[in-house]
C-alpha cells in the first residue's frame, strides 16, 4: 500500500467531527446510493513506490528500439540535448507551476515563454509567435482554422509533402469546422500545384494554401510558387517548416508564408515515444487576434519595473466560450520552456551547427548509400539537410527488421506513414520500398559507416 | 533573491560567445554552399543569444526563483487539482529506456511502451467504468474535441444530423470552444437554485436535434449532479449522448464511474487527477475513454493486446501490437499522445493501487470541506451544502460592504506564500472564489490558508485594510501587472520592443 | 520568494504521517524482540520528524530559495575559486556504472574506476609536474596533513628527526593546523613589502631542523612568489622539502608547474581548480603528488596499471590493479577518497585539455587584473602590481575616513546580488576584501560587480551612506545575524531550543 | 576543443588594452621564464563535452561490479535512496554554494545542518553533532583527538572489532599526534578487554577507550563493560557506531559514550566506489568547545528574525590556526543535508523499519546460510542488524569471484579487509576463510534465496 497521502487517522477523526460526520462515506453523501461502488474499482491494491518503479524500468527495458543507433525520423529527431539543459528545464519550478494565471507569481514561466516566443518568431521570420501548441499536427490545424477565418474560405489545398500523420489529422477536424481539404499530390518530390481548381478535383479554389519546408520526404518545395498561388486566389499561405532546416534555409516567413507551423521536438525534447512534443506557431501581426492559446507579452508592474503576462485575452476559451478562436487551454509550455533553454545553448551559431552538420551527414549517407546495389533515389528531386527517401529492393520494412538486428533503426517505413497503397505523396510500391532516413548532428561517420555495411547486407533478396 | 529584476537572454548576450558544444563526427566537412541551393540558402544565420553555458545556468536558474510552484507552497486553484507530484514520475518519465523510444518504431521494438499503454489503458477503462480508451488527445480540451467528433461519427452512423450540443452554464470555457470545433451549436442550460443542472430547463431543450450534453460531475461549482440518472435518462431518451468531462474526477475515484452514472464518453485530465506535472501550463494528457457502442469510432492505431497473450513473456512472438478501429475518427495527434506523461499516470495509479485511489478522493472531499464550513462565518458560499473536492466562496458580502473583491483577496493571498484561488470563474457566481486544496495538502497547511483568507477577510473591515489590499502583492517578484497595457501596446517578443517606446 | 521564515522540519511534523515506501520483501517479519537480545534494545524509537513527501519537498525546496549559489550568480570569494560546475559533471557523478559500485568489490570488477583513477592520476601528474599521486586525502586540509606525514616519513626514512616546518604569515589557516595534527612546529616567516617571503628572514630560520616548508603559489595574496627557485634552493639546502598548497594553482595551469619550482609534495583543491562544486561547504577531493624521492611512501592500495597494459581493452585478464607503496604511511581514507568527486574532475579536465586548461589560467589571471585596475582608484590596493587570479583589496582608508569597514563592504554587496569577497583574509592586510572572480565569469559580469563595489564606495561618502551599509543586507532573506549572541547561548540542535527561552 | 569559458577574442583585446598589455602571456611576467612551461602539459587537446561524456559512460560500463545484487558491506551498504532524496539534495543551490561564510545569504543550508545535527545527535543520544567530517574513519580519527585532549592522556585502547581501515587511519594518523594506540583483541567476536594495562601490552592506561556498536564483524559488544573500563581510568569512551542500526539498538549515548562517531553513508548517499561518504560526529555538551569542523547555531538576525549562523568559530583553523581542534576546512556538507532529507523521508517509524527490515534479512539469510555443509559462523556470538560473518569452506575471495559470475556480490572477504595474517579480530585463517556478509532492507526473498543456491555451489571444494 502507497500513497501520498498526509493525514494521520487522529486528523481524520477530528476532521470529521468538525464537520460532523460519523465516517468518511458521508461525504458522498450526495452520490445516489444506486451508483456507488459496492466493491472497489477491481484494480490490484496499491505497492510501495520503488516496488513501482521496479515494475516501470521493466516495461523499460522491454523496449529494445531504445538501445538502437537511431535513423529515423518523420518529425521526431535524436539531437543533442546536453545535461545543462535537462538540468535547467528540470527546475521544479517550471516542471510544477501551472498556467500564469497570477503573472506576480510566474514571472519565470512567463520570461522564458517570451523569450522563446522571441526565439521562434525570429527562426520562421514572423513576427509574432504563441506559447506553444500540443505537437505539430495540431500546430498545422490551427494554422488551418486562422487561415480559413482569414480569408473566409474554407477549401484548404495541402501539398501531400505534409507529414502524412499531420494530414490525417486535419482530415480528422475538418470532419467538425467542415473545412474542404484536397490534397495536392508529389510528382519526384515536390508538389504539382494545380493551375486552376478544376484540376485539383474540386470546384472551388483555396481559402488556405499548406506546404512543407523542407517536405516530408525532405524535398525544398518552391515556396515563391505557393505564394504566387495564395496570391492569385486570396488565400492564406500555411507553411509547415522544419525548424532545425531553418538554421540553414531561408525562413518560411522571407518566403511570404502567412502562418508557419512546425514540430519543436529537435528543441531539447527526447523522442519520447511520440510525445510530449511541441507545436510551434507563428503568424504575421495582422492575424495576431486570431492566434490559437496563449500569447504572453511584455509590460509593467504598479510600480514600472517590467514584467511579463498572458495577453489578448479575448481570443480564448475561458473568456470567449464559444466564439473562441481555439479551445486549447493547457499546452505544452514546459516543451517551450525546455525549446527556450536549448536554443539559448545553442545560440547563433549552434543552431545553423546543427542543421550544417544534419546536411553533411544527409549528404555524406545519401552519396554513399546510393553506390549500393538496388538502392536508388525515391524522389527525383534531391532532399538537403537532415531526412532523405530511399527506395530499396526487398521491402522497407524487411530492411527495418533486419537492421534492428545489427544495432540500427534504420529509418521509417513509408508504408507505416502513409499505408500500403500510398497516397498523394507516393505510390503504392514506392510505399513499399520507401524508407525515409535522417540523419543528425549526433550521428558520426563511423555510425553511419557501420550503417551502410548493414544496409547493404539488408537490402539484398 | 528572486526579487531583483531579470534581464532577457537576449541583453545577456555578447556575439562569439557560446554554450554549445556537440561531439566529434569526422563527417566531410561541406560548406553549406556545396549542400543547399542558392535560392534555398539562408543569407543570415538566425540571430538567437550568444551566452555562456555559466551565464544560460544563471538567467534559468534567477527565473526559477520568480516562480512560484507547487513544489513551493500550496496552490488552491479550483478546477486545476494542483496536488503534489511525486518525484518516482520524474524519474519514471527520464528512463532511457521509455524516453529514447522513436515513436515510429516497429511494435517488435516497443513491446514495453505498447505493454505499458495497454496497462494503462484497462486501469482507466476500470477507474471510468467504460470500454475503452484513446490516448492520441494532448489535453482536456482536445479530449473533449475528440470526444465530441465520435458523437458525431455515432450519429452519422446512424444517419442523423444533429446539431446542437448542450452545456451547463456553469461549464469550463473548453467545453463550449470544443463543441464549436466539432461542428455543433451550444445550447446552455442554466444551473437551478442548487448549483445543479436544472431539470426543467433541461427537458425544455431536449430533442432529437440535441446530438449530446456534456457534463463534469461533480460540477464546476464542486457540487455531485445529484439528478445525474435523471439526466441520464432524458439525454438517452432523445438518442443523445453523455461526455462527461473528467476534469472533476478526483472528487469520485473509487467511489462512483461516470460509466455507472450513465456517460458515454469520458475525457480524463492525467494533469489533474493523476498528478502528472503541469508544467507552467502542460504538458497534460486528456485520454478519451468510452463505451463499448463508441469503441469503433476511436482515434488509430490504438495500443492491443495480440491473440492469446498467453504466450508469457518468454515467448518470442510479440504480445502487443497496434491496430485501427474500423470506422475510426482517424488521428488526433501527430503520434501516440503524450506518451511520458502517460507513463507518469501510470505508476501513479499502480502506487495508489485500489485502495488508495478511493483513499484520494475520500481526502480531497474532506480537505475540501473542511475548508468550506471553517470559511462559511468569514467569505460568502453561495450554495451552502456539502461540496466535493473544491468549494466556490464569494467575496461578494465583502465588496458590498468594503469594496473588497474577489482578485483582491487573490493578490493579498500571494503575499501570505499560498497561490491563489481560481477567481472569477464559474462565471454563474459574483465574486468567486474557488478553493481546490486537493488531498496531498495536510491539515496545517489547510489551517494556515484558512487564518490567512481569515485575516484577509478581518483586514477589510479595518482602517486603510482594503487600500493595503488593493496594493497587494508587494513582497513577489513584481507587483500588480499592467494587463490593460500589455494589449494597448503588444510586446510579444523582444524585437517587439524597440517600436513600444520600452 | 525565499524571504518568509521556514519552520524546521521538527515544526512540520506530526506524529503517525509519512513519507517513506519501502519494497515488499517477502522476508518473514519477525519482530525485533526476537532479534534483538533485551539489553541492546532500544526502548523507544529515535525521534525523527514525520512529514509527508509532499511537505519534504516543499520544506528543502522553500530552504533552497533562501540559499544563494554560484548557478544563481558571480561568487567572487577570494581562495574559493568559486567558478562555473558544469552540469555534465552531475550526469558522470550519476551514472549508476559509477555510482553504485561498492568500494570492496575485487578489481577484476571494478577495472572501469581503475582506470578512470589511473587516468586522472596521469592527468594530475602532467598538470603538477610530479611522479605520483594518492587520491585518498577527501579535501585540501586532509591533504595537507597526508603531506606532512609523507614528508616525516620521508626523513624518519633517513633517519632524521625535524621538528619544525616553515610557514609563511599569509598562509591560509589549515596550514599551521595541519602542521601541529602533523607533529611538527610552526615556524613563520613574514611577507616583504611586496608581499612574497622575505627571503632575509626566510634564510635566518632555516636550519636542519627544519622538515620543509608549505608554500601556495600564487601565494594568498594572489601574488607570484618571484624567488620561488631561490627559496627551494635554500631549503632544499638544508635538506627540507617544500610543500605545494594547490589552493590556488587555477591561476598557473599550463604555464607553469610546482614541480618545475622545485616542490616535492602537492595537495590539489578539486573543488576549485577542477570545477567539482562546493556543495554548501564540501565535498572536495584533495589529492596529493609528490615527486619520485616520496612516491614509496604514498598511502595505499593505490590503483596501478597492471604488467602490460598492451593486452588491450579486449584482453580478458584484468588490466588494472592496486598496489600499496613499500613504505607506505597508510591509510588515511575508509576507502579510496571522494571518488565521485574525482570522476567530475577527470571530465573537466578532458573536456578542456592541454590547451582548455591554460586558456583557464588566462581567463582568471586576465579578469583578476581587469577587476584590480577598475577598482584601484575606489578601494585600496596593498600590493599594488599584476596579481594572478585573485587580488586582495582593502577597505582601510574607506574605513579611515568614513567608518565603512570591508564587513560593511561585503554585506552591502550581498544586496547587489552578488555573494560577498573573502574578508579579513589573509590576516596580514588591514580591512582585506580578497576578490577571486574566477574564469567563467563575464566581462559584463565583472562590468556589473565593479559598478555595485563603485557605488557602495562613493555611497560612503554621502549622508547617510555608511548608516546603509551598517544596516546591510535588507533584501536578503534575513539580515544580519547576530553571531555573539549563537556562542553565548548555544543551541546546537532543534532540541536545545526549550532550554534556550526561544 | 571544449571549454566554458566566456571571453570573445574582442572582449581579450580590449581588457589586455585596459590592462596595457599587447598579448596573455604578459599576465604571467612574474613567473620566471626559466619556469614557464615552453610546450604545454602534454595532455591530450581538449574534446567537445559529449565526447567526455561518451568516454565516461565507457569507463561506467567497465564496472561489472555496479550490476551485481549487492550484499557487500563493511560500512558500505546498499539502502534505498527514493527519487524524492536525490531530487531535493541535488537542488543546485545546495550543491553549487560555498562553506556559508555569509549567513544572510546562507539560510537554506545552514538551517538543513541545523536539521542534521538535531536529527544525528538524537541518534547517537547525545547533544552535540557537528556539521560533518570526511567520512567514518576521519570521525574516528577526530574523536580519537577529542578524547585524548580531554583525558589529557596520549594512550588510545581501540578494539579490534573497529573497522579494519579506520583503525589503519588511526595508526596513520598516530604518527603526527603521537598517540600511542593500543589494539585489543576479539574474543569470540567481541572485545577481550584486559582487565590491567600491562595485559594490553602496555605500560600506560587508557586515556581514550574506543569500541564498535555493532563491531565490524556484526557482533554486539559490551558498551556497560567499556563504561566502567573508561571510568575505571579516566578515559573518554569513544563508540564508533552504525547509525542505521541505532534505529533499534540502544543508542551509544544510553550507554554513556562521551563520543560517537560512524559512518553516514547509509543515509541517502549511493556507494559511490566509497566516497564522497559522511563522517558522523557527536559528543557531550562538556566537549563541546573541542569540537572538531563546523556547527551551526540557531540565533536571531537583526529583526529579531530566527536565523541560524555557523558557531564557537574559535575552535576552527582559519581563527586559531595551529592551536585548532583540527584542521578540518571543506567537509561533506552536501552529504548531510542529503542525510537531513533521507532521514525527513525515514522519519521515526521509516528508520526503524529499515533497521528491523536489515535485522531480518540477515537473520534469514544467516539461518539458511548456516544449513549449507561447511559453512559456519565465523564468530562465537552472533551478529544481528545486517552484518555477519561467514566461514566458508573455500577461501571468501574464490566464493566472491564464484558468485560474482551468478549475478552476486557475494561479500567481503575477511582477507581484503584485514590482509592475509589476520589481525587482532581474526587469525590468518579466518582472514583466507571469512566472508563478510550484509543484507540491507531492500533485498528481497527472491534475491536471498538465489543468494543461497549460489553460495551453496560456490564453497563446494
Ligand atoms: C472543468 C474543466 N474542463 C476542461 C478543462 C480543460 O482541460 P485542459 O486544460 O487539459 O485542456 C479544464 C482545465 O482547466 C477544466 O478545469
Ligand atoms: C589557500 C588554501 N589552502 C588550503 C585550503 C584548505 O582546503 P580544504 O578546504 O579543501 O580543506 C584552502 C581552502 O579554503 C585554501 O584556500
């Protein structure tokens, strides 16, 4: 039996004569009789802590992908984090604070969003950045949302170079706001934007115009041509940006994108299995009374000195209800917190450091890796810095299996992306022999070398 | 310490300084030139500060000491269960083993992660009292969202088209922004003379245009819909559906399931009744269980057990694995939800066990109403009966008398180490003031967060007591912020402040 | 923050709540009558506090907020080379492949931590200039005292009995201490105007009795001793040994050696060259190496590389082992000294390498002297010429003409944020305000602390000023203590208080 | 190239201009040239921090020993230390402060000290504890010191039942202080304490008398007997004891030990390859200003606030130099405001469990133990708490290494402890043949159990 509980049966006892109750079960006195549990919920009984603990670091050792030199990444990447910054990040004070709603008393929570606001507004080329989101899928929604309010159309064309997860999940909303989503297939990497609507199967032309940067399969979209596009139909332009890419490639904003979202796990955040990650937003300042969650700004106290404090109130839930322009309440803020310290560490010339050498490995794996028999490009346009397609003779997914055997995660399965029959992005074989490879700054030459030796037993019938 | 003003990181910086160091790779070392096209290229590298990791240490270090936390002092913010969390989580969440997991894995990879999801999944299935559980929401908010999108599969399934959606007026602003995102119309119903829902009303705007309610019990106002069955039974008998909104959970584990009171789907808030770190404003995680009509509609993949799980833990073939349900929403999150956040709840619940999740609401309830009845002579309690985890006072007597409100008593609290209560909110009640001391905090402090609200509410009825506190906090950090300015004049970064006159 | 007063864990306490969890064994539980035989069982059980996990963490984490630290700022206290710790050190000290290793388990087991010894032993060796090194010494005094039996062994060995050692006036403390634990006399020799040894007086006491001398150098002055090769001559004349106090040797890494100077025994302040944090007061680790002549008396076992090392990592037999000196003095550790400490050092120190570590030296000596010439028009400075990685102030003539004392000086700059200088050391400068501000601090830092001592100078000067500083600090969690009043009615412990009228 | 060092090359050149000076090497012009090291130290160049840490992680996984089920001891034990401890002792403004010289800016750790001394002193049964000393056998070394100055007599009669190394330490030591030490010898596994100085084997009679409380062997000594010994001549009874098993044994104090002195370890430090440990120490009110290290003290600040502060300064070296009770300067303090959290986690009932969880660990594992053939007690009375003694029919050191291939640290051996011959607590024979074993509260059944196959297999011939 465990818990945290303080109270001694002596305080119980004197509790409830205070209250003047005979026993605890009358406190639920108000529960109908009908609806109480007879017996308990048929759990097993409570254990001491570390008999818990034991219990979790099995399931832990249970996960062998763990163990595994890691080249896979689809949005979730194994950068460097120091222990600096898990330290910092760590403080109790931010892990256990909740949202500032008393800014006297969160002046820290508050700084490091504004500071790290600052920091993404400046690594999309926006100037306005909020205090996070829950990943970047939901990044990408709300990018959706703002866009169609903005230009009050709800046909949304996304470039099918969109994380595949991220376009099922605005699939999976647009079944509440009703927006129309098409999606603009790849031809060798990059999106075939249509020139007129007729042609993207839909009558009518976007409201919201989404493409990635660099795309999924890691392919530089021309960005001047999906502004062009918004341009000619008045729609909103969403870029879906890496933001560890953007160390080296011009910014989505420098672009003319309207809205950039992206995933902020390469910020200091593990792999954690999925999550929790981190949604980065940043819009332009005439949309800025549509951003989705919170937005903390800078001011002053009663008595001048500065001070920091969650402002434009009126966009949210808790004060518009209904008419809000997101239901987001908690958000990920200790992600942003975590991305404020990382990029704090990193600086000027860690950041574009980190994305040189994600390119150089990129390269260095790519080149290589392609002198191997039946191994050839996926994409005809050539991916740059950190994540690239290859297609390989025998199925990816084989290739997955057999590599974890020498101590690899070779990448991911594009049939596990986007299904066995592809999609917009690729074609049903190409799903099958697709295996889409990162490759960061951690990864040295002598890993990735060891790789190639792997991949080139693997790929064989 | 803690007092003194905090540069940005941004002032601390000096060009050519760094903190960054990353390890010997012998990769090529290209130019960026001969990687990235000419027009792709970037022309600037991003500015972001240059400082020394002694200096980063610092900065943090100096912010974390002008933020009050959990960890720091009891924080009765209604509606947010802001209990202590425990330590073990912490160290759970920084395994290697679960936090160096990419989640694209293949499932013979990730028996462990898939195996701890299932776990986790029965013990919430048998907490609720439903079927089964989606992990993919983020938070509440879009547990509640997905919630309301496997209403509206249900429906479409059976081929209706409803539209509205009905909610209490006492509901959490999520509530109502989700119902608008999931397509419907919200039609509020008001709270009776008792806090409750109020049944005539109820029925009044009940029909088979209503695709569902949603409802936290106990309710906003801490108080068990006691006509919950009733209600039940209306909502049920035009074909419509039942969300329960799990944010109030902690009041009832053990004691009653939103499954047994008749919902059909429930959204947990892990961040709240499991004790997961809030994070200065998450991350939380807001699983969606249901019953077993809605099971089909879920978010996918979904975590499973393989055929005859007998296999034991020798076998070789995997036990676990991922599948999709056949009409499934599809996806609600880029991957699996907040997994570590996920395994935080879980050995919080494997701790309890049982036994000691019952003992936690029993606890809570009990705080909760201690504070009520010793509270009762000094701050007004609207509705005046037997509350749950949390009571709603109201500091409207003493406005009306002093001129004393509500975000006063707040800020003079913060001077007294206590965080403040929830203010203003449920907005059905003047002046609220709304305590949640949760079960983790002990009779001294609960003692010592009465005297003080008592000495608040005494210092009002004294000379220049209500001008001290309106003046209030004045030993934090920083004193009352300009919240009017901050939205006159939006500063929401750093480079913003150049053109703010600042 | 940090400012309320926090009550002791004994306050917090109440009888029957817990914190602790402890595994479930299975051991049958038999009950302590029939383990413990009656006369060795004790009647009641020791009175501990019993606080709730929750009211632990908020008690130590609300005393830490009334802690001041180097991660919360510049820390320029004179000797202490208070520098940055890197955090990568806290994450080596963790690995539980280092830190759950039982100090008795065989070599054959632990070669890991053999070999990180014997590669901090070479690193210590290269840095030092000398032949050998013992790790056992848990802090510099503990070396110290190491040295000086190494040093009686070492003539005992040839068949002498010396009874005095020679220390210089500006020699820290544990020095004279460790000489009497060591047996010996002191004898003291003054500094000369330019604050080094007075050669003069250093040759009148020098005879054969003399058994060596213990010099730091830079000396506590911050100064170099210049006839460093004369003195050694002089005492290795009459067949003494000269004793490194390491203290301070941050300022000469990689420009210079102690076994160059002519030292035959080192002792090294981990704690401060090598960056292992101080942790409120220690540990530290004080290893000491010494030159061929004294390595067969250094204490044991002692890790050594075992026959060929060329077997290789892939080698299965054993590639390090211990070994204990023929003519060893002994233990003078439980075990092999503060081990975790030492695994911090190695990191620091591969981290910066041969050329990191001058460029350490650099840094310090060049902020050292930034600090004494900005302020040497404000404060006065008794030795007037470059310093090395400290310089020694003196508030006397602020003292003189307007009572501002260097306590005054250090407590008022508590208020600035910053940790006050070492004061009233060494003993032979009036009013001394020793200021070490380490490598890892900033210009802009050194910028600020110069300005805060600036202000507090010219402060003095004005109304009212020197009342202020008296009055210093205000905003520092409590003011000055009153330090007479502890000794004069002792209370040691929570439960000497009753006795005490508190 | 790796460094934490914050001066841009700007930033040199305009403090060496403010100083006047063209380049760094000026700074070192007092160091004679002849001095100056021409190359550098001839270490390897600096790395960039991951690689030192990849490299100390290899050095980690050298230690095969840090994977073993630990039942080894001899003043080093394996006891539970929650997450909870480490996450508040390793809070970084207790870890990265120094000695509080500044008690405005000190309270947090000196209240902890304070907290400590209080908790340790009731431990002991006395009513002093000083801030810390290195570890057990430096407290030793200074309760040796303490009680000769207040005896006024040089000559130390310390059982041979003390800790093999701390009575090495205290020989060491001797050499300095001219303590004359005189080791009685076991009897059957306590102290054989001669009735007259001329059977100690020495003319002078005690002035300080020391025992161990349990002995090293796991033995109960006679603490009344000591007493009246100390008394009989003047001399100040010393105990060495462990403070874990004081959490049921009658405290030192009870029985009328003017010093106490033991090992911390136990209470929330790891083992850490034995150190950085925590040296207890206590001592009578009377002894009081012979205290060794530092003790903090409860006052008042200005405000009449309470405060606490560092006290009897004049006891300590930096004040009294060469007539200082000791030289003690940097102690453990980290590690007891460790022992001030783990014992706040044990609190009254935690402590005691963890000593009657060790006390029945070992009374099973001995019972069984002693049913194995050829395995006997080493010692005629027999060891409670969690400390025993085993003869085994082969040498201890091949049934380490035997067990240490089942998963096992199976002990100490006698040998290691004592060396080959033996000394005055066991002869030449039951150094080679004795097994020092502990078990903690944190070994399970399960574990001793697979402890007993093991051992069964590993003294077979
Ligand atoms: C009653 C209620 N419902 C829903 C929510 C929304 O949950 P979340 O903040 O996790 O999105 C909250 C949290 O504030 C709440 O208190
Ligand atoms: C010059 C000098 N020598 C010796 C010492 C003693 O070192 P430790 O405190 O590690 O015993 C110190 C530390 O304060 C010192 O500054």
């Amino acid at each position: 039996m465990g818990d945290y509980l303080p109270h001694t049966d002596e305080e119980i006892a004197s509790m409830l004569a205070f209250l003047g109750l005979s026993d605890l079960d009358e406190l639920f006195a108000a529960v109908p009789q009908s609806l109480r549990l007879a017996g308990g919920l048929g759990l097993a009984p409570g254990e001491p802590e570390p008999d818990s603990l034991a219990h979790m670091e099995g399931l832990a050792r249970a996960n062998s992908a763990a163990d595994l030199v890691c080249f896979a990444g689809a949005g979730s990447y194994d950068h460097e984090v120091p222990p600096v910054v898990r330290a910092l990040a760590g403080r109790s004070e931010f892990v256990t604070s909740y949202t500032p709603y008393q800014p006297e008393v969160a002046q820290g929570v508050l700084q490091a969003i504004f500071e790290y606001q600052t920091m993404v507004a400046r690594l999309a080329g926006l100037p306005v950045a909020n205090a996070s989101l829950y990943d970047g899928a939901s990044a990408l929604v709300e990018g959706v949302n703002l866009g169609a309010a903005a230009s009050g159309r709800e046909t949304v064309w996304v470039s099918s170079g969109v994380h595949p997860h991220w376009r099922a999940c605005l699939g999976t909303f647009a079944r509440g706001s009703g927006h129309e989503i098409v999606e603009i297939p790849l031809a060798g990497g990059t999106t075939a934007w249509p020139d007129d609507p007729a042609r993207a199967g839909t009558g009518s032309p976007p409201g919201v115009v989404v493409a990635g940067y660099p795309n999924y399969l890691g392919c530089l979209e021309d960005l001047a041509a999906v502004r062009r596009l918004a341009d000619a139909h008045g729609a909103t332009m969403v870029v879906a940006a890496d933001p560890v890419a953007s160390g080296i490639l011009r910014s989505p904003g420098e672009w003319g994108a309207d809205v950039v979202v992206g995933e902020g796990q390469p910020f200091g955040t593990a792999l954690s299995f999925g999550g929790p990650y981190l949604g980065l937003f940043c819009c332009t300042l005439s949309q800025v009374r549509r951003l989705p969650g919170r937005l903390v700004g800078e001011t002053v106290d009663v008595e001048g000195r500065r001070a920091y404090v969650t402002t434009l109130r009126a966009r949210e839930q808790d004060i518009r209800r209904e008419k809000a322009t997101s239901n987001v309440c908690t958000n990920q803020t200790l992600m942003a917190v975590t991305a404020a310290v990382q990029l704090g560490w990193l600086g000027t010339g860690g950041l574009e450091e980190v994305a040189l050498r994600c390119a150089r490995g990129t390269r260095y794996l790519r080149d290589a890796a392609l002198g191997i028999d039946g191994v050839t490009p996926l994409t005809g346009t050539t991916p740059v810095v950190r994540e690239l397609a290859l297609r390989t003779p025998v199925p990816a997914r084989t290739v997955v299996d057999r590599m974890a055997a020498e101590g690899f995660l070779a990448g991911v399965a594009l049939a596990d992306l986007v299904g066995a029959d592809g999609d917009g992005s690729v074609d049903a074989d190409e799903a099958q022999h697709g295996l889409l490879v990162a490759v960061t700054e951690r990864r040295t030459v002598a890993e990735i070398n060891a790789y190639l030796v792997a991949l080139d037993k693997a790929v064989r019938p | 310490m803690g007092r003194a003003e905090e540069p940005t990181i941004f002032e601390l910086s000096e060009p050519g300084r760094r903190s960054w160091q990353l390890s010997t790779t012998g990769v090529p070392e290209w130019g960026v030139e001969e990687l990235v096209p000419a027009p792709h290229r970037r022309r600037e590298p991003v500015e972001l500060a240059e400082v020394s990791e002694r200096d980063l240490v610092a900065h943090f270090t100096r912010l974390s000491h002008r933020q009050f936390s959990v960890d720091l002092g009891a924080y009765p913010l209604g509606s947010c269960t802001m209990k202590y969390n425990p330590k073990v989580c912490d160290t759970v969440a920084a395994l290697p083993g679960l936090a160096d997991v990419h989640p694209a894995a293949p499932a013979s990879m990730t028996q462990g992660w898939l195996a701890l999801l299932v776990e986790l999944e029965e013990a919430l299935c048998a907490v609720t009292g439903m079927a089964a559980t989606t992990f993919q929401p983020a938070a509440g908010a879009a547990g509640e969202l997905t919630g309301l999108l496997l209403m509206r599969a249900y429906h479409d399934a059976h081929g209706e088209q409803r539209r509205r959606v009905i909610i209490p007026d006492s509901a959490h602003g999520t509530n109502p922004a989700s119902v608008s995102l999931g397509g419907y119309a919200v039609t509020t119903v008001p709270s009776d003379s008792r806090g409750c829902v109020d049944m005539q009303a109820l029925r009044a705007v009940l029909d088979r245009d209503v695709a569902g309610i949603m409802l936290t019990n106990p309710n906003t106002l801490g108080l068990f819909e006691e006509d919950i069955e009733e209600i039940a039974g209306a909502v049920h008998e035009v074909g419509g559906l039942l969300y329960y909104d799990g944010a109030n959970l902690n009041a009832i584990l053990g004691v009653v399931r939103p499954g047994d009171m008749g919902f059909d789907i429930v959204h947990l808030n892990l961040h709240k009744t499991f004790a997961t770190p809030h994070g200065g404003g998450g991350p939380g995680a807001g699983p969606v269980a249901v019953s077993s009509r809605l099971v089909d509609f879920l978010p996918g993949p979904r975590p499973v057990r393989l055929g005859q799980g007998g296999q034991g833990a020798h076998g070789t073939a995997p036990r676990y694995g991922w599948a999709t349900p056949p009409r499934s929403i599809g996806r609600v999150h880029s991957w699996h939800g907040n997994a570590l956040v996920l395994a935080r709840a879980l050995t919080y619940i494997r701790v309890h066990g049982d036994d000691g999740l019952r003992r936690v609401a029993e606890r809570a309830v009990l705080n909760a109403n201690w504070l009520r009845v010793r509270l009762s002579s000094i701050y007004d309690v609207p509705f005046d009966r037997a509350c749950m985890h949390e009571v709603v006072l109201a500091a409207s007597t003493l406005k009306r008398r002093y001129g004393l409100r509500a975000l006063d008593v707040a800020k003079r609290l913060l001077e007294e180490g206590f965080h403040a209560p929830t203010v203003y909110f449920p907005l059905v009640v003047d002046e609220a003031l709304m305590v949640e001391p949760t079960e983790t905090e002990s009779l001294q402090t609960l003692e010592a967060l009465a005297d003080a609200l008592e000495r608040i509410a005494s210092e009002a009825g004294q000379e220049g007591g209500v001008e001290a506190a309106r003046a209030a906090p004045r030993t934090t950090p920083v004193g009352r912020v300009d919240e009017a300015r901050a939205a006159r004049v939006l500063i929401p970064t750093f480079d913003a402040r150049a053109g703010s006159g600042r």
